[in-house]
C-alpha cells in the first residue's frame, strides 16, 4: 500500500478526541443533569489524561426527547446546561490546557419544536420548504408516502393534521427531516458554524451526515427498510464541500457520522483533495454480535468478524488517502468492557478493558474515547425497564415483544444488553453517594459498582487502566510509526486473535491483541522490544496470555 500526504497522517494521528455525552458528565449545580460548568470543573482531569479534542454532545435548546439530538435552536444554549456566558469560559479554559472543543452538529434533522418547523406548522411556505413533506395520496390518503422505516421503530412517515402534509422522520416523530436540496436551509447552516467558530469551536462532529441527501422521487422500498435510498445519497459529497467552504471549516478537526455506509464512500467524504471532512466514523464492527443482521439481538463478538472488518477499513482507507476515526464506543452504544470484553471478575475485567484500547489505538487513525472508558466503566446491570430512558431502547422493548413474539424477560435482557444507556449512565468519578457526579438525584441511575470503580480510585494506581489509558496516549504522541505508519494485518494464529503490523522508514510494529480468557498461539518474531503490554512481566512468546494484548517495535 502507499501511504499518501504523511504530513497529514502525522498531523491527524498525533491526536486523540474525548467524547462527553454532557447530561452524564459531571452536574455542578445539582440539578441531576450534567452541564458545561462540569465540564469546566473537570478540565485538570483531561488534561492530565492527555487529550486533544472534546467533543461535546449537543447542549443547544432542545426537548430533551433524543438526549439533545433534537436541536430546537442551534445558537442558544439550553438553560439546563448553562449559559453562553460559561460556554465563553469553558472554551477559554480549554484553550489555556491546549485542549481544542468540538461541537456535535444535528443537521439531518431539527426537533418539531425548532422556529423553522413551528413556522411551516403555521402554513409558511419557505419554512415548510426547510423540511421533506408529502402531499397525501388521492388513491390513499390515509396510508403514508412510502413504506420506509424509522430507525427508532415504526413508519418513517408522521401525518401533520396542521399542514395537511406527511412529513418525513427518519429518527423519532419529533425530529423531522431537513431538505437539503433547499440551498436556503443549507445557508442557514452554514451560518450556525460559523457561528460558533467565531465564539472559539476549534472542529466539529456532524451527526448522520450522510443521510442529508434524500431522493427527489419517494418510492417504496420492496427490498428493505428504505435506507438504500437515501443513505450516501446523491448529493452528500457535494453538500458537504459546499457545507465545509460556507461554513469556513475547511483543515479543522472534523468528523462524520455514517450510517450504513460503505469504505469507498468514506474514502470521499475524509479525502482531503475532496476539501469534505477530516475523518469518518463508520460502524460496521458494531454488527460482530448481531443475529442474523439484528442489531437488537444478543451474542458473542465474532472475532474473526471484527479482524475482517476492522483489516477493510483499516487497509483500504489508507491505500485511497481516507481517515479513519478508531474508536470502540459512543453515547450511542453499550459499555465496550462489557460487550467486547470480560467484566464477570475483577482480574479479567482489567485485563479485557486495557487489551481494547492496545487493539486500537495503535491502529492508524484517530483514537476516540468515549467518557469512563478511560475507567472501564461497564453496563450497569440495570435490573427494570423503568431505569431506562432512552426513546429508542423502550420503543424496542415494546416492538420485540409486540411484532417479534420475545417474552417480556427475553426482550429485557437484550435491552440490557445493547442499550444506548448503558453508555449513558453518570461517570463514576469517586465514591461519594452519586459517584461524585451529582450532589442532587441524577437523571438516570448510577451503576452499583462506583465504590470501586471511579476516577479517584483509579488515578491514584500506576496499575489501574486509566494509568493505561494514559501510557496509550502519550505513545501515539511519541511514535510516528502509530501516527503515520502503513498498517497491515496479519494471518491470525487462532480465531481469537488479532494481529497487524505497523511499518514507517525502517521500523516495524507487531501488535497482538487475544480476545478470549484462554491461552491462544503467538505469531512468534526474533528480537524487537516490548512497547507495551498488557501485562507487566514478560511471558512465553510463542503464547499470548488471557486477555493479553502486546506491541513489539523493530528500530
């Protein structure tokens, strides 16, 4: 393969972002909801971690129906976060610990209650051309325009009594789509970013991006739930040029959500000739442990599953000149050290939740870590439906009892097991009642096990994974063979095993990562020295230890 623009590579890949999901993050004023003077209260705490970049989940006005997904004005803050005056702050304080913020930018659709959709309730034409409606059929007024699903269950389509129009909603029924072939709302979106990079944004993460171009012709899907027609649409690359020279964000630390998408497409949108987005986070490892494509479904990873994927993206983003984001988790996902790894014992919870990130972080691409992963936060072992409050995990507790036949524990259990909020629960920060995170009742319950496993606790051990975590960084600031080297993967010695090289200017990389709690065969090299390792003593080399994930560089 051939490496192209190594300045870029070195650039990009001395980095690592940090995601905070505001609402669990740290609350300052005891209202039981994270807000942006938590975040202030807790930059010390990142800055010794030794990140680059915080992405922000969004904290502009919104309803709070999809966690703030559901923007109903995107240049105000929403009160229960704070106030612009303590955005300024934040931004000031991050900028003096060299840490850059990134903002989560909801343009594939607005909350019902936004201006612009109220206007187009209202019967103004230029709001209502802002959004995808359908005029109902003659033949069948009453049946919706296509038969798409909503990605938060049921049809893609909501009546609008109001307008006399379906509109389109590809989320939830409160989140209507945005029509991008309108180049006044493209404008106007623009407009928001630049917005918030004159109040000192340093990049920005856009959510589903690549589902903002929709098809001028609404037909049914006979194949599928409809994504096929509108998922890397058309018109997404040139959206996104325009989006990124109007909004003046070109060369900034950006990122792109794509659903459903595929390498090649992702090779454009983070191309930088394409002048589009920095990097692309892509989701195709999240399906290792579906059933049968399902994602609300329960089984083991497929270890082989994930090196093939994780080998695609890996190999051909970088042969094409793409970027990668490398990350293992998000406020959309369960806990990784629950899912990917082993938390039934202490000693193999450790050992799973510091061989993930040996996996990738080491991988080229920009590492993401997602809030108290640096601690091994794991699932909380929620025991009712009634802790969750995710809109998308109750409706699908309902729907695989309902339309798939699952009794009401077997349909708990996946929930418990696949839940966006097991991703969402407050950060363990010590072992004070709340975990530190909140002095009132926070918004969702905190996970049992926080008198042991906290960021008080764990900063004061060289042993902890946080301590790990830390190693990991400061490496990939160190090594430009983990910043800019070529990356190919290896023949696995066994199925739970996973091993690439790393190679720049003469120097080699091995890293080996076992994914299982048993002993499995080593690809055995001579010479070379241990980067890092998962565990402190050495061991045999013809075998990697359970959970054992080890980095040998060749100088």
């Amino acid at each position: 393969m051939t490496i192209k623009d190594n300045s870029r590579a070195v650039e990009l890949g001395s980095k690592v972002a940090y995601e905070i999901y505001i609402r669990s993050f740290n609350d300052s004023n005891g209202d039981g909801v994270g807000d942006l003077r938590g975040i202030i209260e807790r930059l010390d705490y990142l800055a010794d971690l030794g990140v680059d970049y915080l992405w922000i989940t969004p904290f502009f006005v919104s309803p709070l129906k999809d966690g703030g997904y559901d923007v109903a004005d995107y240049r105000n803050i929403d009160p229960v976060f704070g106030t612009m005056d303590d955005f300024d702050e934040l931004v000031r304080e991050a900028d003096a610990r060299g840490i850059g913020l990134m903002l989560d930018m909801v343009f594939n659709h607005t909350s019902d209650q936004h201006e612009w959709f109220q206007k187009a309730l209202a019967g103004d034409p230029k709001y209502q051309a802002y959004y995808l409606l359908q005029d109902p059929k003659p033949s069948a007024p009453d049946e919706p325009p296509t038969n798409w699903d909503s990605k938060f269950g049921g049809n893609a389509w909501a009546w609008s009594p109001e307008m006399g129009k379906w509109y389109l909603h590809l989320y939830d029924v409160s989140q209507p789509d945005t029509n991008w072939r309108n180049p006044e709302l493209r404008a106007e979106l623009a407009d928001v970013l630049k917005f918030w990079k004159d109040r000192g944004v340093k990049g920005f993460r856009f959510d589903v991006i690549n589902n903002i171009s929709k098809p001028a012709v609404f037909e049914d899907d006979h194949e599928g739930d409809g994504r096929r027609f509108y998922t890397d649409g058309e018109h997404v690359d040139e959206y996104l040029r325009e989006l990124v020279h109007d909004g003046g964000i070109d060369g900034m630390m950006t990122v792109g959500e794509m659903s459903s998408t595929t390498i090649e497409h992702c090779i454009e949108y983070s191309k930088p000739e394409n002048h589009e987005l920095a990097m692309a986070f892509s989701f195709h490892h999240f399906r290792v442990d579906n059933v049968n494509g399902n994602r609300w479904s329960k089984a083991k990873p497929n270890i082989p599953m994930l090196r093939d994927t994780f080998a695609g993206w890996q190999e051909r983003m970088t042969e094409a000149g793409g970027w990668n984001a490398v990350f293992w988790t998000c406020h959309d996902q369960p806990r990784p050290a629950t899912r990917f790894g082993d938390d039934t014992t202490p000693e193999s919870w450790q050992r799973s939740a510091k061989l993930l990130p040996t996996c990738t972080f080491l991988l080229r691409g920009t590492p993401y870590i997602y809030q108290g992963e640096e601690l091994g936060m794991v699932n909380p072992g929620f025991t009712s439906i009634d802790q969750y409050r995710d809109v998308e995990s109750i409706n699908y507790y309902h729907i695989m009892q309902d339309v798939e036949g699952k009794s009401e524990q077997e349909a708990f259990d996946i929930i418990a097991y696949k839940s966006r909020d097991n991703g969402r629960t407050p950060v363990q920060w010590d072992d004070s009642p709340n975990a530190g995170f909140t002095t009132g009742t926070p918004w969702i319950d905190v996970a049992a096990n926080y008198t042991r496993l906290n960021a008080k606790a764990e900063m004061g051990d060289p042993d902890s994974i946080y301590a790990y975590f830390k190693k990991l960084i400061a490496l990939r600031k160190a090594e430009a063979i983990i910043q800019a080297g070529d990356v190919r993967f290896l023949d696995s010695p066994a199925d739970k095993v996973i091993a690439y090289e790393r190679t720049l200017d003469g120097e080699r990389l091995l890293v080996q990562c076992n994914f299982s709690g048993e002993e499995q065969p080593s690809i055995v090299c001579e010479g070379g020295e241990v980067l890092v390792s998962t565990y402190d003593e050495p061991g045999d080399a013809a075998v990697l230890r359970p959970w054992e994930g080890t980095a040998r560089i060749w100088r």
